[in-house]
C-alpha cells in the first residue's frame, strides 16, 4: 500500500502542472475565441482560483512520494 501511495504521489505531481498547462491553453482559446470583456474576466478567475489548487496537488505528490503518508506500523 505504501508503494502505491508513492507511485500516485509522482502522480499528483505530474498532473498538478499538466492541469495547469491545458486550463491555460484552453482559456487564451476561448479568449481568443470571444474577446470581450466578460470572457476575460471568467477566464482569469477561473485560472487564479485554480493554480493554487494544482500547486496543493503538487505538494501533496510530494509528501506522498516522500513517504509522509505511509503506515505508522511500517515505520516502527
């Protein structure tokens, strides 16, 4: 169970910057797509409220791929 605690770790931290990487992609094409203002402004909240949220995935990949969240049994 530990281990597949670390593989979805290295997991959570891939995917925190791939999220990141196709909401941002997504948003300047439906920018681009309909240029006013209320678009812009949907679209740049959507992302600020979502990047601190993929950076949470990114740390929690890296407690998990460290070994934070492993068995208290298996330690001792």
């Amino acid at each position: 169970m530990n281990l597949l605690k670390r593989i979805l770790g290295l997991a959570w931290m891939v995917l925190g910057p791939v999220a990141v990487f196709y909401l941002i992609k997504t948003g300047l094409r439906e920018m681009a797509k309909n240029p006013i203002i209320e678009t812009q402004v949907q679209w740049m909240v959507f992302i600020a409220v979502s990047i601190p949220i993929a950076l949470g995935l990114v740390v929690f990949g890296y407690f998990a791929l460290r070994g934070e969240y492993d068995d208290a049994q298996a330690m001792s």
